[in-house]
C-alpha cells in the first residue's frame, strides 16, 4: 500500500479517482504539530526552563519545541497506523512554505522506515496528478526553516510585545504583521478625526449640445477644488476660492452669452489588459464584485482548487505556464473569435524574484478550460461566480488592448474657461469581456458632439453647487490588501487572518464595506508605534519579508536571522529590555480637536474613556474616534454615567516588594489584570494598575488575604492523573485545574460529584471557549 499524505481531506476523493488501485490517500487537516499554546502544554520536565512560555529556546539556536494540538492527536495517530503498513508515503502537502513544513512536521511523527517522497502538484487534474508522481523529489529544507523563521518570529514578537499591552487592558495582544496592518487603519481614521471640512463652489454649464462642461479658470484664475485644500482647511497655493456670488454673477451672464469652443484636443490611448490573479488581486476583485470579504473568496477559491477548477490559489507569480497560455487562447479562439487574439501570448513576471509561491497565477486548471456553461451547471452560486471571475480574467489577460481616443474641450466666456472630456473606445479588445474593478469611481467622461473651433454654444442651464471636502477615505478590504501588497508587507496567504485577527481582538470593526479603528484599536497601534517605532515601521517589515525570501532560497541561515532579530543592535529583545526601563507610559490619545476643547481620551482596563474637569464617562462601543466631536464629548458627558477617573500612567514592569516567610512577593500586570506573586504562586489583585508603582508589602499581603478568602477552595477530587480544585468566589462555584476551569451550576450535589465528572466537565467547558 502507498500513503499519500494531502492537508484537507475535501480533495481525498479526486486524488484519490486520479490514482487508483494501490494507493490510500488521508489527511493531515493542516498543521499535525505546533509551538506550544503555555507552559502547561509541555511535558513536565520542561516547565520550569526559563524558555518554557515562550516554547523557544533562544540562547540554544533558537530551539524551537513542538507539541501535537489535542485536537490532532487522533488523526496523528491514524495516520502512524496507516504509515507503518505502507511500503511507501508521498508528502502531497500544499506547495507553499506551510505546506513544506507540515511535510516536515509528518515525518517527524511519523518516523517512517520506507521510502517517502514529496509529491508537489499545483491543480488537481488527472494530468497534474500524474506528472507529480513522475516529479517526485525531497523535502525542500529552506522553505521548512523559512517557515520555522516566520512562525518563531511571530512567536517571539507576540509573547514578548503582548505582556506590555496588558497595563492597557486585559488580554490584549500583538501580532507582527498585524501592528502594521492595524497601524495603517488607526492613522487613516485619527486623520478623519483631525480633518477640518471646507466649503468650495462650482459651476456647471449644461449646453444645448448635450454635453456639460466644468468652470475651471474664473478670470484667468484657477478654481479651486476639493484637492487643493489641506486636512486642516487652509488652501493651497496657486488656487482661487470661487465665491458663489461670483458663481451667480457668471451664470446670469451665461444666459445671454454663449460660450466659444477655444480648442478641441483628441489624442489617442491603449489599455492593456490586467495580469492574470495573484492571490491579493483575486481578493481585490472578489471583494470589490461579489461582494465577498477576504476570507470568504480564500475559503470558496479552496473549494474550487479541491475540485479541479482552479490552480492553486496562494500565490504571487501573475505568470501562466506553457499549459496556461495555451488554455487562455484556445478558449478566447473558440468562444470570442481569433480577432481578439494578439500574435503572440501575453508574458507576465512577477514583481517578486524571491516570490514564496514560486509558480504560477489563479487560472482555470488544465490545459481545456471547464467552460462558464459546464460551471454554472456543476458549482454552487458562490463558486460559479468566483470561477467565472477567473475564468474572464484569464481570458482578458490574453486578448488585444484596448484602443481608443481621449478628447477634451476648452471653452472660454471672456477669461473664463470652461472644460469637457469624453473617453471614446474604437476597439474595446479585452474589455469586450472583462474590465478591472475600481476603489474608487472613475469617470470615463461623456460623449462629445462633432464642433469646430470657434463654434459658438448656447448654455441651457448654469448649476452652481456648494461643495465640502472629504475626510480621508477609510480603508475597504481590498484596499487595505492593496496597500499592504504594494509596501511589501505580509504574503498572499497572511492576508485574510490578518484582518480576522485584528477584528476579533477589538482593534477594528467593519461598518458596510470599509473598516475602522476602533478607540482600543487606536491606543494598541499608538503604544506600539510610540514604543516599538522600529517594529512597526512599514520599510523595516517589508525588509524583513525579504529576509524570509532569502532563507526560502538558501541564501541565508535562519540562526543567522533569527540572531539578528532578537540578538542584534536593536533586536526585539534588546528593545523589550529598554521599554522596561523607560518611564512608564501615558495611555492618553486624545485627537487634537478635542484636546484643544479641553477634553481627554484615556484608555482604563482596556476601555476607552472620555474625561474633562474632573468628571468622566465611557465612550459608547459603536462611536466611531472620528464621530467623537467636542459638540459630542460635549453631549456624553452630560448624558453618560460617570466612572471613575483613575491615575495617568502605567506600566508592566514587575516590582519585588520585598520577602514574606522566606519566599519573594512581587506585582505586576498579567494577561488578566495585576497580581501579586509570592514565590511560584500568583494571586489575582482588585486594584487598578496604576496603583501597583504605590503599593507596600503590608498592603499587598492584605490584598492577598483578601483574595484568598473570596476565593475558597471547597472540594478537592484527586486521581492518578492529577487534582481539580472545587472554587468558591463572589461569581459563584466553579471547577478548577492548572489554568482550565468550568462554572458549576449552584443546584449540584458537590458530595456526589467524582473527578470523572469533574475532568468532563472541565473538558466541555474548554471546547465550548475554543
């Protein structure tokens, strides 16, 4: 029997109909093992090194530890069944940096004494399939440690930088990549917050000859627009503010005067089709058309890619294979006509050398491409219409330009100058079948009339409008995806658990089709950048992406890397050090308008507050930072419940009070909250963090006392594998075992309750959490 080992199991059955006889095909569902979630998820004898949270161990290479995830540990070992009766095992994992290390992972666990083979393959066609066999080749060891590298890093970051984020709030954390992404959306919306809305006029002339044109010239000055006005409302120079009573006075004249044709300029333009999909071009796209968010158009693109629809879909090569091309044009040929074909295929490079995903674009698999109709028939909605978007864009990528003609008119009243453009196609080429979606809309113009120079042109209606600029645009998620890609920062398969990971945490939130930060989100982003400027400068990340590449091509080590990282002039650890020794951190960010009004935003135990003359209120979950107007601060203070206003800084670092019957008693600032510690045993404070850098030993130790009492142990239930305590505190009962614990419900029995019961209980309560 050969095993081919893939990651999910919805592409078991076609493989395995490729394949045939002799062949077993099971899955691993992703990643088999991974670095510890806490200390407790390591055997025993390593729970106590100094590495043990952080499950690496940096001053030994950088020694990761890995441990198999409960939740895989039956798949683990059906797959060990399965291994030792095979006479040989192909590694079919996803042809990407994480598939090469899930590989890896496999035979590690599995310890196989055959032959084994990495099996790669980028569509699931038979032909794909079976070139693949024919393909074989061994595990590629400098993408697994350039995957290792990423994971370590992001490691490393996350559990040194989230324990200085808890003196904001409980719980919070930072993710590498995401501080960046979250910085990009916080600054956009402080800089809605400090935006100065500004009045500007205009004036449209509608003419007899159909078409509309523009005053832009009002005695030979330039009209000023909404894009020659600052954030703060101050106007550029080399811009005239058109009053409106200068805007009636010239409509009136309009009525009696024509407008004279001063110049017609024509001047011809190409469009060149877009490049096949990458994988953020194809989130752009789906968002933008369908509707889908990002992690939408990834989960129905893996469906397509499991059905032998599309090539695999993480990848940042817009480039086609000889197959590829080949697919486009017979397709274009048979149902759009060999006139839309241009003479040779259409070539794109990727604008990566060291692109991780080294093959090739998002396109129909095979080389006959399943048609719309055959697709329509055969996918549900959601896949037929992401295939369909595909299917046209590979397609379109293969056709002629389109060509045409941009004409734009000059008319002038005396030394005021009015402008009309029109946009007219003379071959649509590629656009007879697909045209790019747009952010922002675009405007292709009107239609203009045949005229001369000189003509003269009755004005049929004057509409002068008073005009207001526009805040920043918020960012939507295929253009936050856009900006990312093009700084260089994250990979096409980061990208839609990037988003999810800030919007679970509360940084963001969507509101129709864009996102914003939310109060906690800017205080996040402001402690870090403010903090860690380094770690969250865009060209630092975007350079560390390239320092990844390079491992994944063999021309750097990853304990070379991973050095410099943490070790270095600046490293991550170096800098944690340092941040420990500053002065502690004023959670104040307050945007300047309201600054200005007097009023501050602070952020206490991870809540944004609203302060002013001493009094103080919480700001409302769904008010948006660029919605809190000093009118508004205004209307909350006077209408919200007050809280109180604790003290302005704080910080996390850990302060030792002194010694209690021998053992060291210490507080700090934990993932929940500040707690005293007294020798191994920590103890959860009722204080506010700011008054820790206050607190004496006495005072500690009666908070301890405190405590305690409220948190009686009622029961314990011990067995071979352990103890589950039976806890009593101001909330009620509840089980409790190393960090897991369950609520028990106030009509149980605890005489009759076994540890059995308990252990189950425990268990349910936890996969409830997850």
């Amino acid at each position: 029997m050969k095993l081919v080992i893939v990651e999910s199991p919805g592409k078991i059955k076609k493989i395995s109909s490729y394949l045939g006889n002799g062949f077993v095909v099971a899955a691993s569902f992703g990643h088999v093992r991974d670095l510890p979630a806490k200390k407790d998820d390591l055997p025993e004898k390593y729970r106590k090194e100094a590495w043990a949270n952080m499950g690496i161990d940096v001053h030994n290479k950088f020694r990761p530890y890995y441990v198999t995830s409960s939740s895989k540990s039956a798949q683990v070992q059906k797959l060990q069944d399965l291994a030792r009766k095979a006479t040989e095992i192909y590694l079919a994992t996803d042809a990407d940096r994480e598939g090469e290390a899930i590989s890896w992972h496999l035979l590690q666990l599995l310890k196989p004494t055959v032959p084994v083979h990495r099996m790669v393959f980028h569509e699931i066609t038979q032909k794909a399939i079976q070139q693949a066999l024919q393909n074989l080749r061994p595990l590629d060891l400098s993408l697994v440690a350039a995957q290792e590298s990423r994971r370590c890093v992001d490691r490393l970051y996350g559990y040194e930088i989230s324990p200085l984020l808890w003196s904001l709030g409980p719980k919070l954390s930072a993710g590498r990549v995401q501080s960046v992404a979250l910085r990009m959306v916080a600054e956009r919306e402080l800089e809605r917050a400090v935006f100065v809305p500004t009045q500007f006029i205009s004036l449209d002339a509608q003419t007899v000859a159909g078409f509309t044109a523009r005053l832009t010239h009002f005695a030979a000055q330039r009209v000023a627009t909404g894009k020659d006005f600052d954030s703060k409302g101050q106007l550029k120079e080399g811009a005239y503010p058109l009053s409106k009573s200068e805007a009636d006075g010239l409509a009136a004249e309009l009525k009696k005067h024509p407008l004279f044709l001063k110049s017609d300029e024509e001047k011809p333009f190409r469009e060149k089709p877009p490049a096949p999909f990458i994988t953020s071009s194809m989130q752009q796209e789906a968002s933008r058309k369908l509707g889908f968010s990002v992690k939408k158009s990834m989960e129905v693109a893996q469906k397509l890619y499991e059905a032998g629809y599309i090539t695999y879909m993480r990848t940042d090569s817009p480039s086609l294979s000889d197959e590829g091309l080949k697919g486009a044009r017979d397709a274009v040929k048979q149902h759009y006509g060999a006139q839309l074909l241009p003479d040779q295929p259409r070539i794109y490079a990727s604008k990566n050398q060291n692109a991780q995903e080294a093959h090739e674009a998002i396109r129909p698999s095979g080389q006959a491409f399943k048609p719309l109709s055959q697709a329509k028939k055969e996918l549900p909605d959601e896949e037929h219409q992401l295939y369909e978007l595909i299917y046209k864009r590979t397609l379109a990528s293969q056709m002629i330009d389109a060509t045409g003609r941009q004409r734009t008119l000059t008319l002038n009243h005396l030394e005021h100058l009015f402008h009309a453009s029109g946009k007219t196609y003379d071959e649509p080429g590629f656009r007879t079948l697909y045209t790019e979606g747009k952010d922002e809309q675009e405007d292709d113009g009107q239609k203009l009339p045949p005229l001369n120079v000189g003509d003269s042109i009755k004005v049929q209606k004057c509409t002068v409008k008073n005009n207001k600029t526009q805040p920043p645009v918020r960012f939507s998620e295929p253009k936050l995806v856009q900006t990312l890609e093009k700084a260089g920062i994250g990979r096409p398969s980061t990208y839609a658990s990037i988003l999810s990971n800030i919007e679970t945490r509360g940084y963001i939130q969507r509101t129709k089709n864009t996102l914003h930060a939310t109060w906690l989100g800017v205080a996040v982003s402001r402690f870090l950048t403010h903090s860690f400027p380094r770690f969250l400068d865009y060209t630092f990340t975007a350079e560390m992406e390239q320092q990844l590449d390079d491992i994944a091509a063999g021309k750097r080590t990853r304990l070379d890397y991973l050095t410099q990282f943490y070790f270095s002039e600046g490293g991550l650890g170096q800098e944690v050090q340092q941040y420990r020794q500053r002065p502690p951190f004023d959670p104040d960010f307050t945007p300047v308008p309201l600054k200005e009004a007097g009023f501050q935003v602070r952020i206490q135990d991870g809540v944004p507050v609203l302060a002013s003359g001493g009094k103080a209120v919480r700001i409302p979950e769904k008010l948006k930072p660029d919605e809190l107007t000093p009118d508004r601060a205004t209307e909350l203070l006077a209408s919200e419940e007050t809280v109180a206003l604790k003290a302005q800084s704080v910080n996390s670092q850990r302060r030792t009070l002194g010694t209690h019957e021998g053992q060291e008693v210490s507080v700090g600032v934990g993932k929940y909250g500040p707690y005293l510690k007294i020798g191994d045993a920590f103890h959860k404070l009722k204080v506010h963090a700011s008054v820790l850098p206050h607190l004496t030993l006495e005072k500690a130790l009666q908070h301890a006392e405190q405590a305690k009492q409220e948190n009686q142990i009622l029961k314990e239930l011990k067995s071979g594998r352990g103890t589950i305590q039976v806890r009593s505190n101001e909330r009620g009962r509840y089980l409790s075992s190393g960090r897991n614990f369950a609520p028990l419900p106030e009509a149980l029995d605890l005489d009759s309750l076994t540890y059995q019961e308990a252990s189950e209980m425990l268990k349910a309560h936890q996969s409830k959490r997850k």
